[in-house]
C-alpha cells in the first residue's frame, strides 16, 4: 500500500499548532548505512513529505559530522564501520535543506539537534558557512513565544517573513538554535512500551514548570527495522498512542506537533498527520 502524500496545512494554523512528520535518525539511511533508521537519503525524504529531521551531530576536528554512537567516538572506529563511505556533514545537510526550501516556498522544515558539538562557536560557524542560511531561520530573535503568550508565530507569518527553518538543540542555546527542551514537551521513545512513549522523557521533564506549546511524540526503538516498521507504524496504532496520551494528561492533553518514527514512509504516519492538521482549526 503506498503512502499518503504531504499536504500543507492552513497557513493560518500556528507552528505550534501543526504536525510534522519527523524522520528519527534522518542520516541513517539505505544504501549507506549497513544499520539504517531510514530506507532513503534526507533528500528523498523531503520529496516524500517529511518536514522534521532527527540528526546526531559531533565534532571531528573543526567539521561537524553526522554520526552515531558515543561522544567523542561516534565518528572513529569501530562507529565508523556502521556505514559505507564518509560521514554526512551538518553543512552539506544544511546546503540541502536550504536549496529545497528556496524551492519550496511555503513549506516549514524543523531540525532537532541530539548535539555532541561542546563549541557553540563551531556550531555557529557551520551555520554561517552556509551562504544565506541565517536569514531562513527563525529564531528567538525573530520571534520568542515568551513575549506572545507563549504561542508561536502563524505559518503565514513564517512563509512572508521567509522564517521557514527551525533548529532546535538539546545542547545549550545559541544565537541561531534554541534549547529544545525549553519550548517542546518531549515524550519517552519506544516501539512497543505505549506507556514509555506515554510518558514525559527525563531530561524535558526538568522544564516542567515553564510554558511549553510544542509536543514531539517518539514513537521508535532501538533497534527498528523495516518489518518492525510495517507493524508499528500503522495509522491505527499511531492514533491508539496519541489518544492514550491525551488520557494520561500528556502535554496538557494536545495532538502532537511532531511524530517521530524509524522507516517513515512505511504505514500511516502521513496519513495520521495529514488528518490532525485538518481538523486544527475546527
């Protein structure tokens, strides 16, 4: 059965107030990788409707690679046998990202950084290596939710202020990549403990006491694949998840903004996401 198609959602929808689909591990892809979390590469990804990337960033030397595994390891052997060939770079993901955006005029793309980077300088500079890309981003510069009633700006504003990319870091905030776990009510991850995934994970869990608007909904394990991903990925099961959620009181009882799974474009996560922005508005 092939999946459903992307559709943009009612630009009058807040960030805040629409869902993404997000590629756990984005990087981790077939053919390059040898232990893929994604059976095509992050372009082929964007082209198939995903607008949220998961991505593992460390340090080797002054360039920042995508890599996985320990810090300060991730991007040496025996890491490094994970995958055939070099290691993607945060820049060229970047460059990527910014040419299909500048294609694709209406459309939003969120990254969530699992950052290893200890120099936010570097961080910085990689960003500002990418000619352009610091006028894409929004930031909380351009706009803090603290300063409007902790909402976010509408996708309208975004597309006419060409505020269309959002980097979030679980690492300390820079300039350009706020703290994630300040802004976003992050769930526990699994592919088969529904009240794990039910749950508020640990490190988000500290911030409980601010405002928080945005929810991201881990719905992936440790060791997926793409068999795996045909069971739990179904739209059914999806939705049996966010409304356990919505029982519990999980992120004061709202539809997710981002669900994030292993092999993306199996089962009815577009499917899922298409219908909670349809209904946003009602």
């Amino acid at each position: 059965m092939q999946a459903a198609s992307w559709k943009l959602p009612n630009n009058q929808l807040r960030y805040d107030q629409a869902c993404y689909l997000v590629a756990h591990n984005a990087f981790t892809y077939r053919p390059k990788w040898l232990y893929a979390q994604q059976d095509r590469d992050i372009k082929a990804q964007l082209a198939h409707g995903i607008r949220g990337f998961m991505l593992d960033v460390h340090a080797d030397g002054s360039t920042l690679k995508l890599c996985h595994g320990d810090k300060n390891k991730a991007c040496d052997f025996p890491y490094s046998l994970q995958k055939i060939g070099s290691f993607d770079t945060l820049k060229d993901t970047l460059i990527l990202i910014k040419k299909w955006l500048e294609s694709n005029k209406q459309e939003v793309v969120t990254l969530l950084l699992e950052d290893y980077v200890d120099s936010r300088n570097l961080l910085i500079q990689t960003i500002d290596s990418v000619p352009g890309l610091s006028k894409i981003l929004l930031t909380l510069t351009d706009w803090n939710p603290a300063q409007h009633s902790y909402n976010w700006p509408t996708l309208a504003w975004m597309q006419k202020n060409n505020k269309r990319l959002v980097i979030f870091t679980d690492k300390s905030e820079t300039k350009y990549t706020p703290h994630i776990w300040h802004w976003v009510i992050e769930s526990g991850y699994s592919s088969w403990d529904m009240n794990k995934v039910n749950s508020e994970r640990s490190e988000s869990k500290r911030y409980s006491t601010r405002p928080r608007g945005l929810y991201l909904l881990n719905w992936f394990g440790i060791a997926s694949n793409e068999i795996s991903c045909a069971i739990n990925n179904t739209e059914s099961k999806i939705m049996m998840l966010i409304k356990k959620g919505m029982q519990k009181g999980l992120a004061n009882k709202q539809f997710p903004n981002f669900i994030a799974l292993d092999f993306v474009n199996i089962g009815g996560g577009m499917d899922v996401v298409n219908n909670i922005n349809k209904t946003a508005l009602l």
